[in-house]
C-alpha cells in the first residue's frame, strides 16, 4: 500500500539471496501465552554501526487515518548485544526506545499485548493471532529498506498462516522486501478454512484466495466464495485488467467470530474482512465488506493518492482525495455486488439511496466539500477525544463519495453517449494504477477532462462539487433509469433526526439537534430535559409517541423543557419529514419504458440472469 513500486517476485527474490544475512530484519513472534492475549517478540539487527539505535512502535497504520497509540500495549522490552550481554534501554517519550549502547547486533525482546480483532489492532487468544503489523511489530528507524524475514511460532499445531507475505521453504517463515512492505501485511494464524481459484489477466494466471476462521459449515464457506468469485469478476470488468498481485496471490484474510470487531481493511495484496456475526446469522452480508475491500487493489493500493506516497507510520496520514479513494470504492462496492447478480435491483436502490438521503440532509455539507471532508479524516477515523465535538460540521467521505460518484455516473452517461463513470475508472488505472504513479487532485479532473472530451464539463463539475458541496438534480438523472425518489412519511410531523431517551419518567434530547430542525431552532441541545409539549406531560415513550401523531407538519405547540439547571420555553414548529427513498418507477405505481429499462440494465446489469 505504500511504496509506489514495489518488487516484483523474481527480483525480490533475488535481493533476498544476495542480500547478506547481517543486513536483514529478523523477527521472531511467539504465543505461549495466548491465552492471555500476549505475544512474545523478538527483532534482530545487525551491522548497525556504533550510534544509538532507536526502536518504535508506529503511531498509524495503513488504510487508517488517525493516530493510534500501538505502545501503550507493548512492555517488558529488554534487548541483548551480540555476545548475549544486556544493553541498557532509555525511554524518553512514549514512543520508543533507544540503545545508547552496543556492539553492532541488537536484539530486541518484548511483550505485546493483544485483544482486539479488526484492521487496526491485534488480537491474541487461544482460536487465533490477527495480527495488524504495525500494532505488532517494532522496528529500528533509519533501517525501512533491509529486507525482512518473520518466524511465527503457532500457539496451537492445528493453526495455518494467512499473509501476503512471500512464503519461504520453512511453513513458518515468511519475508518481505522492507518495512514498508511488511507493515501492510495483516496476517492471520488460526484453523481456518481456504478456498482458492484462479483469475486470467490477459493470460496470466493470478490466485484469489479467502482464508477464513469461522465457526460456520463447509458448505456456507463454499457458497460465499461463490458469491465472492461473480463479484471479483464483476470488478475485473469495470477496469478491464487484474493488477499484478507481488507474488502472484490475492489473499482475503476473514474473520466471523462472536468476539472479533466487524471491519474492513485493504492492502495491497490482501485485505481484512471482520464481523462479528456468521456467515448464517448475517445471510452472506459480508460480501459487501469483501466487494468494497477488493476495490481497492485498483483505487488506492495502486490508484494512490500522492499525500500517501510513502505512508509515514509516526504521524497522521491525511489527503483530501478520500471523497474518491473511499467514496467511488463505496460506490462500486455496492455496484459489483449487484453486477454480479448477488443482490438485486432493489437492495442496490435502498443501499444507495439511504446514502444519498444521508448527505442530501446532512447539515455538515454547508461546512465543507468532499476535500475538506476528507481532510477531517484524522479526527474522525477511529479517531478518539474526551471532549466532544459538533457532530453537525462533518458528513463521512465514505458516503459523500459514493452520492458523488452516483450524481457522476449518471451525468456521464446523460450528457455524453458510450461514456460512463467506469471509463473515468480504466482511465485513472492506465494512467496511474499501472505506472504506480501518485495522483493529485488536479489529475482527477485531468482524466474527467480526457473521458468526456470536455474540458469546461471537468473544470464546472470540480468547482461545484468537488471543491464546493454542491450536489446534482438526481430525480432526472435517476428519471433516466426508471427510479423515483419516494419521500419517506411527509405526513408525518418530524422534529429532527435525533432520538429522545427516557429513564425514570425523564426525556432528554439523546442527540445534538442540526441546525435548521425543529429542536434546535427551539433552542434545544443534547442532554436537555423535556418537560412538555403544548400542555402535555413527557414522562414516557408512549407520551412521546402521542404528541407527535397529535401533530402535523407545520403546526406550533409549546414546548417546556430543562437546559442545565434552567426551565425554558419556546414555540416548536414542526416540520415534515425530509428522508426519502430510490424506488423503481413500477414498484412506486408508476410505468417504466423501454429506453428506461435499457438505460437501468446498462447501468445495474439486467434484472434476471
């Protein structure tokens, strides 16, 4: 995920044999005690010369754009010299550290803690070792590009090893070409389950495979993969090309366990998929984790952003093109899937049209467009505070993207005949996903310029949206396919999209009302109390409930409410619901033509196999 251009098989094998022992990073990770989420690890450098050596716990990770603080679960560090004499270790910030002292070889040894299952962090028990590498391994600064060799020791024998890293002749050993390279290399030590097959890129053959640790059947394995194999062929076709995965294989690392944290984490040759729930209990759902994670082999593990090019470990990695490295991976995510004739028409119109009545009505967009959204990306992915922000100022890049490439899409193939969003796609692959060559935003509105042969068409579209937070007409961009957009409950009076908690007979306000909503331009906010509305007593859901439904859009009632210590009153206007639904013309009552039907079927792929 990091290195523009990374080695190919042959060539690294090479540097490996030519590369002299002393020169490599040699780490050595051990479970004995997994039963209490603990790692014992031990990395050896040589031929470092006679300067303090600093050793680091990485502070990012790949794929995540907030800070993470690994240390805090690494402790008993200890380190030897080459003769096995002990060195002493000075730590003078939280981060790191440093051998003053030695004779050229150090060798490392520490304690790592581990318990949680998902794309950021580690976890360790007696069923499997996930392991995140940077929430895992330690490393000396200054030395990125030795080349690595990692032994794993298994707690249980039943366990296999899941990893794009390249295999060796011993089971347990594994390599890497540099740094960079192992700490985008997940891996997965556990009694799981491998399907595997083969893609054909313009005659060469290329392994998928799915390495998943699962308490389901065989046969629930079995039909996933199926489903997995229609979606990967599905993405094939959207760039026309399979990227040349380093070693040959394409691993999709999963874990559907009751204890591990639902997430998804690409890399560049492998990516995490988690969930909490089986594969039964969530009918197959997480084919949309796998369909957005596979994405990304194209958009962002080689369609990459320039600001990541190379990922710093020690800081935030921020870039204000995630409204396309995430938002058109989302997009196509839920597009493949249905493509690929896994869901049908329906459920991609309810995916899509949730996110599009999520921005379309989010109050965040009148403070930023999609490139100011992305760079609010360190704050908020898996970021963590203790004091609380304005949950109205943001609206997430994932879906921002996503309604962006939908409006994209469907202007594309309106206003310029055989061109589509998927044109914009191999262009950016040909020209940046096949070179490694970094892209900035202007190269974005480059390539639009260069699909649509309208250079005005590139420029009023990235000023608008891209850079403003403008957002398409969609009901006649969706008219095209048949699709209306049905309003969710206008009857309904609507006081904004914020719950109301009830314990002990008291009501508070569980959310920040957004600006322009019923509640707040009665002044209300988060944690108020409510008293009552026009006379009526809150004590209770059912209350609640009843002075709603007495009410209607537009009607007034007096509205008592407590706000830190003080009662308040003030006028509540109610309003009609805004949140609407995408629905086929005919499933709404209405009729669809020919032409619609085609244009939908070219679009969404046909309705029936």
């Amino acid at each position: 995920m990091f290195v523009r251009r990374l080695l190919t098989a042959s060539a690294f094998a090479a540097l490996m044999t030519a590369a002299a022992p002393a020169l490599a990073q040699e780490y050595d990770v051990g479970f004995d005690n997994a039963v209490h989420h603990e790692a014992r690890i031990t990395v050896n450098y040589r031929d470092l010369g006679d300067a303090p050596v600093r050793f680091q716990m990485s502070r990012s990770s790949p794929g995540r754009y907030a800070i993470h603080e690994f240390a805090k679960n690494v402790y008993s560090v200890s380190a030897v010299d080459g003769a096995g004499r002990a060195l002493t270790l000075d730590r003078s910030d939280p981060y790191g550290w440093t051998v003053p002292g030695h004779d050229g070889t150090v060798s490392l040894t520490y304690t790592l803690f581990a318990d949680r299952s998902d794309g950021t962090y580690a976890q360790i028990d007696a069923t499997h070792a996930h392991l995140n590498m940077p929430a895992t391994l330690m490393w000396a600064e200054g030395f990125d590009d030795r080349p690595v060799t990692v032994r794993f020791r298994p707690y249980d024998p039943d366990w296999k090893i899941a990893t794009q890293l390249q295999p060796t002749d011993d089971p347990h050993v594994f390599a890497a070409p540099n740094l960079q390279y192992l700490m985008d290399s997940p891996t997965e030590l556990s009694d799981h389950m491998v399907r595997e097959w083969q893609v054909d890129d313009a005659g060469v053959a290329r392994t998928i495979r799915i390495a998943m640790h699962h308490q389901g059947t065989a046969e629930e394995m079995d039909i996933f993969a199926e489903r997995a194999k229609r979606v990967v062929d599905a993405q094939i076709a959207v760039f026309g090309d399979v990227p040349d995965f380093d070693f040959g294989t394409y691993t999709f690392i999963a874990d559907y366990l009751p204890w591990v944290n639902g997430d998804g984490m690409e890399h560049r040759n492998s990516t995490i998929i988690n969930n909490s729930r089986s594969l039964k209990e969530a009918d197959f759902g997480q084919i949309g984790t796998l369909s957005h994670e596979f994405f990304h082999a194209w958009n962002v593990e080689r369609i990459r952003p320039a600001e990541l090019e190379p990922f710093d470990f020690t800081r935030a990695n921020p870039t204000p093109s995630l409204w396309f490295a995430e938002g058109f991976t989302n997009y196509y995510g839920s597009l493949a899937i249905r493509r690929a004739q896994v869901s049908d028409v329906d459920r991609f119109l309810l995916e899509v049209g949730s996110q599009l009545d999520g921005v379309w009505n989010a109050p965040g967009r009148r403070y930023g467009s999609p490139q100011e959204m992305s760079l609010r990306a360190p704050f908020v992915d898996a970021a963590t505070s203790i004091d609380p922000t304005n949950p109205n100022i943001f609206v997430s890049y994932y879906p921002y993207g996503t309604v962006i490439a939908l409006g994209l899409d469907l202007t594309l193939r309106q206003r310029f005949p055989g061109v589509t969003l998927d044109d914009l796609m191999r262009r950016m692959w040909r020209t940046h996903g096949v070179t490694e060559q970094a892209y900035h935003p202007a190269d974005l509105q480059t390539a639009l310029a260069e699909v649509t042969g309208d250079a005005d068409f590139a420029e009023d579209f990235f000023s608008r949206m891209i850079k403003g937070s403008e957002l398409p007409d969609f009901a006649p961009l969706l008219a095209q396919a048949g699709v209306v957009i049905q309003p969710a409950d206008p009857a309904k009076a609507w006081i904004g999209g914020v719950r109301v908690q009830f314990a002990e007979a008291t009501a508070t306000v569980g959310g920040a009302p957004a600006p322009g909503t019923p509640l707040y331009d009665a002044g209300l906010d988060r944690g108020d109390e409510i008293v009552s509305i026009g006379g009526a007593a809150i004590d209770s859901q059912a209350d609640w409930t009843a002075a709603l439904a007495a009410a209607g859009p537009g009607d007034e009632a007096e509205i008592v409410f407590k706000q830190r210590g003080v009662e308040r009153r003030a006028t509540l206007r109610f309003a009609a619901d805004p949140s609407f639904r995408l629905v086929r013309a005919e499933a709404d009552g209405g009729s669809v033509t020919p032409q619609q039907l085609a244009f939908r079927d070219a679009w969404l792929g046909p309705a029936t196999q």
